[in-house]
C-alpha cells in the first residue's frame, strides 16, 4: 500500500502545497482544515480519488476536533507514516490592549498545543505498527515553525513567540521520541507567498512560492533533516539574526511597520 501523509492547514497555502508534492510523489492524503468544502473541491480538481485522497474537518484550536479528525483518519486510511502540522495563525497585538491578550491566548494555542495535539494520537499507533511490522523506522513528526521564532519583532509579539515555543517544543519531542526510532523535523519558512503573508504591510525579503518550499520541504522530510529553514538565503538571514547584538536588531526593526491586529 502507498505511504500515506497527514498534513493540517491543508485548505490553501503551504499546507495545500505540501498536499500536492506528496501527491506527485505517490503518497495518500489526509488532509485536515476547518473549510472541508474548499479541501474537497481542490481535491476534484486534482483528480483525485477517495482512496487517494480524504478530507477531514477540524479546528487545531480545539483539542478534541482534532483528535477525532486524527482517529478518523486511522480507521479510514491507517496509520500515516508522515504527520505534517501545518496550521496556523499569525495576528498583531499590542500588549496595552485587553483584548489582544486574548489574541496572544489564540494564537499560543494554535500554534503550539494545536501541533502538539495534532502529535498526540498517533506517537502510540506509529509505536504499535512499528512493532507489529519488526521496523527500526516508527513514523515521521514535521513541526510547521517560522523564521519569525528566532528572533522577536515589533508588532508580532504572539506569532513570535509562538514560533519560537514550537520550535522549542519540536527540539524536546525529538529528545524524546529519536531513541524509539521517530524522526521529528522542525521546519521554519522565510517569507512564503500565501493567503497569511498576503495582508503583510512591510518588506518580505526572500519572498518565494509555496509551491518552491512544499518542493525543498519534502526534500528535507525525506532526509531526516532535525532543522531546517527555507529558503537557504533566510536561512543565513536567521543565522544573523540569532547572533545580532540586541542594540542593533532594535536599531533594524526601528521603524518596520507593525504586524496588523484583528479587526
């Protein structure tokens, strides 16, 4: 039987992207968003079957819908050897008003427990498979995180330092889980040309396809690769970054404009 990859966020945007690389590549898709109807249509599009192809509805931002879109997929499809959690948000806050703070609440956690729910249901049933079938190679967990996590900027406060717990989070998981055979990887996009970065006000240096990263994502999923930013010039971009002394990267991020806030 063919491979099979779950992938979150998969209605537009990189997750999208990614649903058509794996699809080139050969694999089974279970594709999981909260608008099931544009999954679908995009998926007849494709000219994919049910048996190639299934959509599941869920929020990320609700643990318990996204366990059941997990445990729907097992029943339906198997278990996958790929889980790809995608889905995310990115809004502007400003800590002096009340309610951004509960866009920060938002956005910590879609970013980072709706991943590691998205994680949960299936470390036991790769576990379990793995045993059954005599393999040394579990399953594959890929951590959707940002360039945006290595530093914070002004304006992104809750994206930021959302990025930067699950690339965190991501570090710990693969402490844990590479002795019993996982590969975790953690990849964290530049600029990628989607319906999120759309809205942005302000320059987006390295600015590429979704289409360009879903290719070297799968390239550095396939390879086991722990971390990796995409594309390579943002990568050395972010290797700057980490190092910049704190008077400087102020002095850069002077007078970017500011992430937008919520309506």
């Amino acid at each position: 039987m063919k491979p099979l990859v779950f992938i979150t966020g998969a209605s537009s945007g990189i997750g999208q992207a990614l649903a058509l690389r794996y699809h080139q590549a050969g694999w089974r898709l279970a594709l999981v968003a909260r608008r099931v109807s544009d999954m679908q249509a995009w998926c007849q599009q494709q000219g994919m079957s049910a048996e190639t192809a299934r959509c599941y509805q869920a929020d990320v931002n609700q643990v318990d819908s996204i366990l059941g879109a997990a445990h729907a997929c097992m029943t339906d499809m198997g278990v996958p050897n790929v889980v790809i959690a995608n889905a995310g948000i990115s809004i502007g806050m400003d800590t002096s008003i009340r309610q951004d703070l509960d866009v920060l609440s938002q956005v910590l956690s879609t970013n980072v427990v709706g991943m590691a729910a998205t994680f949960h249901p299936f470390i036991d049933a790769m576990k379990d498979r793995a045993k059954t079938n005599g393999s040394t190679g579990v399953g594959t967990l890929v951590g959707i995180a940002s360039v945006a996590g290595i530093r914070g900027l002004p304006g992104h406060a809750a994206y930021c330092a959302s990025k930067a717990a699950a690339i965190s989070y991501c570090e710990s998981l693969r402490g844990e889980l590479k002795p019993q055979g996982f590969s975790v990887v953690t990849l964290a996009p530049g600029y990628i040309k989607t319906p999120l970065t759309s809205k942005n006000k302000f320059p987006m240096p390295f600015l590429m396809s979704a289409d360009d990263f879903a290719h070297q994502a799968y390239k550095a999923i396939e390879q086991g690769t722990s971390f990796k930013v995409i594309p390579t010039p943002m990568a050395w971009a972010a290797r700057l970054m980490r190092i910049l002394p704190d008077a400087l990267l102020d002095r850069a991020f002077k007078n970017q404009p500011r992430k937008h806030r919520a309506p």
